[in-house]
C-alpha cells in the first residue's frame, strides 16, 4: 500500500489540481455510455452517446427505434452492430423485468448484488458495471479499462495478462477512498506517458517505481528523439461529461 500512496501523490504532481468527484450522473446513462466506450476512444463514444440522445431522444424512444436508426446514430464509434444489439436487449431487459427503463434502484443494493444483477445482460461486463458504480453510485470501485491494466502491469502491482485478471488482483490491494482518484489519474497517465507504443519512460515521474522491463530502452529512446517525444494531454473521460 505504500507504494500505491506513493504514485498517488506523484501522480497527483503530474496532474496538479485534479480532485475528481463522482459526477453521480443517472446510473443507466453511465451504463450506456460505457458500453459505448468499448474498443474506441471517449471522444468518439461521446459523440455517438449524443447522437442517441439528440437524433433519437430518452431511452423509451431508443428501445422503441428500429435498429437501423441505433446503429445509424452509433456507427461513430465502432462495432455498430454489437453494441446497437446489446443496448436494445438492455432496454429491453430493464422494461420486462422493471416495467421501466431506470437503473436507480441499484443505489439500495450492494456492490456484489449489482455486479450479480448486471452481468446477466450482453455487453455489460466488470469494468461496465464498476464505472457505473464509480461514476453513478459513488462507491469506492476501481475500473480497470485498458490504460489502467497496462499501467498497472508495468508499475508491478499485479502480474496479469487481462484487465479482468488485473481487476481481481488489485481491487483489495488500494487504499479505502482512494480507488476512483487512482483510477482517475492512471487514465490520463496512461494516455499521457505510459502509452501502448512508444511510452516516455524519460518523463515519467513514477520511473524509480516502475518494474517495466523496457523502461531504460524507452528513456533512451525518446532522448534520442529529443524534441520529437513530447507528452500530449489528452483528458477527456467521457463518464465525466454525461
């Protein structure tokens, strides 16, 4: 845990200022949302949540549309077909079982209750249902999408080859209270410096923590490139804008 403590506040010094709150945003709105995120950037996943919103309109009239209007206002960000199936079959879902589209009732469950009753729907899986409970329900859950598993691995926290592998074997290892700033910050360093390809080992504040093989390869390397290596922020996080 010390070490965790330790790349918070390093963390922290890299993102200076950053004190995210959950935004307690509708929970089924957040749900959606997130699985929209799948497999492309927040940026586009925004624009085609807006699109449902805007083109479409509340989720009564999206689980009333034919498929050919979801996939249409979706197919910005990818896998159209799949993602415009799994929302319909939620809605769906929600309306049979509920008699009503709203997820609100999850905020009297508990968190193992909630994982148990939202794995039943297509598409909806771990890393889902802990942004909903982070970013709706504010519980203190630790989403682990891809730029938190890479990061995660590299640092050595955990020794896992899938994020569902890294959500298991690091969600009791963080400090109470702390797992929606972590994962918060671990998002914009993993855009930041600790990227997929090519990161910048050389700027990265957390190096004398780090267990990643290659980082010396990598420092060198953006040394080499000088100027040409220069950490590009990018952090927008869909779940804090719906």
């Amino acid at each position: 845990m010390n070490k965790i403590n330790d790349i918070i506040e390093l963390l922290q010094e890299e993102f200076p200022g950053l004190n995210p709150k959950p935004a307690k945003a509708d929970p089924l709105d957040i749900l959606i949302a997130t699985m929209l995120s799948q497999n492309t950037t927040d940026k586009t996943s925004y624009r085609a949540y807006m699109n449902l919103k805007n083109d479409i309109g509340n989720w009564e009239d999206v689980l009333e549309a034919p498929p050919s209007k979801i996939k249409n206002a979706i197919r910005v960000c990818g896998l159209t077909n799949q993602k415009s199936a799994s929302i319909k079959k939620l809605l769906k879902g929600l309306k049979l079982k509920h008699g009503k589209l709203s997820l609100k009732y999850l905020g009297k469950l508990s968190d193992e209750k909630i994982y148990e009753d939202l794995l039943q729907y297509d598409g909806v899986g771990l890393k889902t249902i802990s942004c909903v409970l982070a970013f709706s329900l504010g519980r203190d859950v630790f989403p682990v999408d891809t730029h938190v598993h890479r990061v995660i691995n590299r640092l050595g926290i955990v020794n896992a080859v899938t994020p569902v592998k890294t959500f298991e074997q690091v969600k009791d290892k963080i400090p109470e209270g702390k797992k929606f700033l972590l994962h918060t910050l671990l998002i914009r360093f993993g855009r930041k410096i600790c990227r997929s390809q090519n990161p910048l080992c050389g700027s990265c504040r957390l190096y004398d923590l780090c267990s990643f093989r290659e980082k010396e390869f990598f420092a060198e390397k953006q040394e080499l490139m000088k100027n040409k290596a220069v950490p590009v922020d990018n952090n927008f996080i869909i779940l804090e804008h719906v």
